[in-house]
C-alpha cells in the first residue's frame, strides 16, 4: 500500500487530489477526493445514475481509457505524449491511478498548457508542439474527451517543447462508432483537436465570452 498520510498534494481538480509517490517521485498518484463519486452521482440526472458511483469515478475512467485499443497495441512511439499506466493502486487515502510524473528540466511537475499561456502566451513554439501533438493522436488514434488546458502539460525533451495529454482519456461521444471503426475515430479525433485549438484562443483572451458560446461560433467558422 502506499502511503500518502504524510504526503501533500502538488496539484488538485474538481474530482481528484494529485500526489508524487513518496518512494518514488518519477510516480504521479491521483486520489479522488472523500465523497465526491457519491456527491456527482447525488446531483446526476436519473438516467445517468443506473451504473453507480461507477460512473463518476475519475480513477475508472482514467483506467478503461487507458484500456482503448489503440492504446492496447502499444506500438513504437506511443508513449511520446503520453505518460504510462501502472494501474490503479491502493493507498492511505482509498484506490489511486498511478501514472508516469511528466516533470520539467528542475525535477518540478511540467506545468500545464494553461499555466504556460498564461507566463508565455500563444507563442510560435506552443503552436509547434500543439501541432505535433495532434499529429501524433491521428497516427495513432487515440481516443480523448476535450483536451483541455489543464489536462495538457508542457516539458522539454532534446531542446523541444512536448505536449503530454494526463487526463481525459477515453470517448465522450454516446455512440460507440469511433471505438470501433477507424473511419469514424479519425473524425472524432479531428473534431477533438479543433476543440483544442479554440481552447488554447479562449485561454489567451479575455474570457468576457464563455467557452460554450466561444466553442459554438469557433466550430461553425
């Protein structure tokens, strides 16, 4: 079991708390928060609650998207945007998803796509690594919710910038055709990385539209 009883957490989001392994710190371990499953399942519509606290459990999800198949055939260059899985482990504070730490050049968590824009703006060497990335989740199909910008985080690798995607794995669509055809994941995936790119725009501006109506108009352009 690991033990996170005298361990602080270094980053946090509305559903989990996220600690460096305390034996090893090249280890992410990610904790849901006490309560918040049943909480989300407490405020779901009805027709969301039948498969259970299940459902909202940040740590399952992360799991069963690790579990796609183009994930599954762990083919060579895989894992250049994409930190391993080692499962879900338990700790102190109940299951946790552990995952490689994608760190910086001091040894410090990378820090995310938001937190980049916000100290460096959108600058020509974001965009690059951006459209690496991009190009990357086509080749290998893999299959993402909304790629936010705190789900995005930034290192340096050989004097280039790198884009790794640390949450939001998985599909979102309700129907299942992007798991199972190629045809209809590369048109999922496009659509997800134009999301991206209106996000990274929305974050760099003043934010006096919000992101629904920004990412309504941006998708009809």
């Amino acid at each position: 079991m690991i033990d996170l009883s005298h361990s602080k957490p270094f980053a946090s989001g509305g559903n989990r708390l996220c600690y460096r392994h305390p034996q090893d710190s090249r280890l992410c371990v990610k904790v849901m928060r006490p309560g918040r499953a049943a909480e989300l399942l407490g405020r779901a519509p009805w027709y969301k609650r039948w498969r259970g606290e299940g459902r909202f459990d940040d740590n399952l999800r992360e799991q069963q998207g690790y579990a796609q198949r183009a994930i599954q055939r762990n083919s060579e260059g895989l894992w250049q945007h994409l930190p391993r899985w080692y499962g879900i482990q338990e700790t102190s504070l109940g299951p946790a998803a552990v995952t490689d730490m994608i760190l910086d050049a001091n040894g410090a968590p990378a820090p995310t796509l938001r937190q980049y824009l916000n100290k460096q703006g959108f600058d020509q060497e974001v965009r690059e690594a951006l459209q690496r990335f991009a190009l990357w989740l086509l080749k290998y199909g893999i299959l993402t919710k909304n790629l936010i910008a705190h789900n995005l985080v930034l290192c340096r690798q050989k004097g280039q910038l790198q884009v790794y995607v640390i949450d939001g794995l998985g599909c979102a669509s309700l129907l299942p055709l992007a798991k199972i055809s190629n045809f209809f994941a590369k048109r999922y995936i496009r659509r997800r990385i134009q999301r991206m790119w209106l996000r990274a725009e929305w974050e760099i501006s003043d934010k006096k539209v919000p992101w629904r109506k920004f990412e309504s108009y941006g998708l009809k352009r």
